[in-house]
C-alpha cells in the first residue's frame, strides 16, 4: 500500500508542469468565445494567516459564515490537513449557513490550519504534528514501512499549538464562543483527534475523528485507552464523533476490516465509560474509503460542532 501510494504522489508531482501547459495552451487558444479571467479560484469567504508555532511556519484559512455571531460569539471547528479541505469545506459552511435552521445547525467559524506551499497534504509535517512518539520497536528503525517522511513526536507541542496561541490570537481578533471550541481531523489527524481526548479531553469541547489510524505504533491508542480513561475527569462534558468508510482502503480488505473494527472498539469503549456528560456517536460510511470519507460527512461535523446538549 505505502509503496503505491508513494508511486501517486510522485506521478501527481511529475505531472504538476504538465497540467500548467496545458492551462497556459487554453488560455492562448483563440477557440470559441471562453475569455481568460485568472488561474484563482476566489474563496470570499476565506481570510489566510501565517504563523508560527513549535515546529514551524503555518497557515491558517479562517472562514466566517454569513449569518451573524450569536451573543455568546461563534463556535469554532478546527480543521487539520487545511490546505487538503479548505475549498471543500468553506463552499460547504457558504451553502448551509446562510438558511442555517433549515441546515440544522448553527453559524460557525471554521478554522482550517495547514501548511506554506501548493501541496494539499505535508505527509513529513503532519506526521510529526499529529503524532507522539512511538513506543513499539516495530518503528524503531523503518517507520511505515520505510517511508522517510512520516517521523512521529510532535502531538503534545501541536496540541499545545492549537489550544494556547492560536485560540489566544483568534480570540483577539474573532467573536468567538472560547466554551465551544472542536476538533476534527482525518487519517493521522483523526488518531490526533483522540489522542487529545484522551490526554487533554478539556482542551476542545467536542472531538470529531474520520477514518482514525488506530492502527499506528501497533495499536498503541487503543491498548493504551483504559488507563488513559482512569484520568479522564468525571464531570466531563463532551461529546465525539467517529466515522469511517467501510472500503478504507480497497486494495487491501484486510486493513478496510481492521480500521472498521478499531473505529468501531473504540467508539463503543468511549461510550461504556462510566461518564454521564460523553456521548459517542459512530457511523459507518457505506461505499467510502479514505480519501473520500472526510468530505462525504462533512455536514455532518458540522452538524455535530453546533447540536447542543437537551436539557435534562
């Protein structure tokens, strides 16, 4: 699997001039009545920072709905992997939230945080962002099966990151909800997701994780999760979502199985804690694997970032 996918990637970037010729062609052609307007794609409703943080420069894409701050001031759904679902994502939050009660859901503020460059995924950066590090022997010498650029270790500075300096920044210049703050992130970003849940469980008020690599530093979340669990404050308020396609990945069937039922162990261990404030949602996504699971439920997350609790 690692193999190919390393073939893609490569025969994607090998192509990358190749697709600007052919751009740079249409726009000379003098066929038919199409007039060159630009090469962007204009995202109105899409503000982009830079920053730094632990382990470098960053970008973050913050997109506002079109309907106005409730008093309280706007959740915050934080996405990782930004510049893989920022386009997706701001057309999605534009359509919805202009009838938002008919969407089921509340205006929010997306806060999409990747990394400098054109490449919709930074496979050496969000490996060591997302990714503490690990304690099997089985990644001592070759992580992934030799793949040099996923190096783990970096999760707790990123988390850090994420709910210190940046929330402070936005804070001071958005009307945000600073109670109402989620998390959702997809692959290793969706093995992060939990990882803060379970380590950090207030530092989000929600946790949203697709298509999670429960899978890495042979299993270690999942092994790990009951004492971890032993830490997690019985007052606790907070509700997760899990999904994952159920054709993962479909030239491999035996890893489809394994990330459906590791997603599945763990939303039902989530939801057999005895906490009363933590609810579990789980779904299986019928006909989705792991490139196409994140964006297939995205109205869903969004969703479930805004639902609030039913009083007792």
């Amino acid at each position: 699997m690692i193999h190919q996918m390393f073939r893609e990637i490569v025969r994607s970037i090998t192509f990358g001039r190749k697709r600007r010729s052919i751009h740079r062609q249409a726009i000379r052609s003098k066929e038919g009545t199409l007039q060159d307007f630009g090469s962007g794609y204009l995202l109105t409703d899409v503000q982009q920072f830079n920053t730094t943080g632990p382990a470098g420069d960053y970008v973050v894409f913050v997109v506002l709905p079109a309907a106005p701050p409730p008093p309280e001031g706007y959740p915050v759904l934080y996405l990782l992997d930004g510049n893989a679902c920022i386009a997706g994502a701001a057309d999605a939050l534009r359509l919805q939230a202009r009838f938002y009660e008919e969407a089921r859901m509340e205006p929010l503020i997306i806060v999409a945080v990747g990394y400098p460059g054109t490449a919709p995924i930074d496979m050496g950066r969000r490996a060591y962002d997302y990714l503490p590090a690990h304690t099997s022997r089985k990644l001592g010498d070759r992580f992934m099966q030799g793949a040099p650029w996923h190096q783990p270790g970096g999760a707790d500075s990123f988390l850090d990151f994420l709910s210190g300096t940046l929330r402070t920044g936005l804070a001071a210049r958005y009307p945000i909800d600073i109670n109402r703050q989620i998390l959702c992130g997809s692959s290793f970003g969706g093995f992060f997701t939990l990882y803060a849940l379970l380590t950090r469980p207030r530092s989000f008020s929600k946790y949203a994780a697709i298509s999670p690599s429960l899978w890495w530093d042979d299993s270690r979340l999942i092994k790990d999760a009951p004492a971890m669990a032993l830490s997690l404050p019985r007052d606790l308020e907070t509700d997760v979502f899990l999904a994952v396609g159920d054709d993962e990945i479909p030239s491999r069937p035996d890893i489809s199985e394994k990330m459906r039922a590791d997603t599945q162990h763990m939303a039902e261990y989530l939801a057999s804690l005895d906490i009363e404030g933590l609810s579990v949602e789980h779904r299986l996504l019928a006909g989705e694997n792991h490139l196409s699971a994140f964006m297939t439920v995205f109205s869903a997350i969004l969703r479930f970032s805004t639902a609030r609790k039913a009083n007792p």
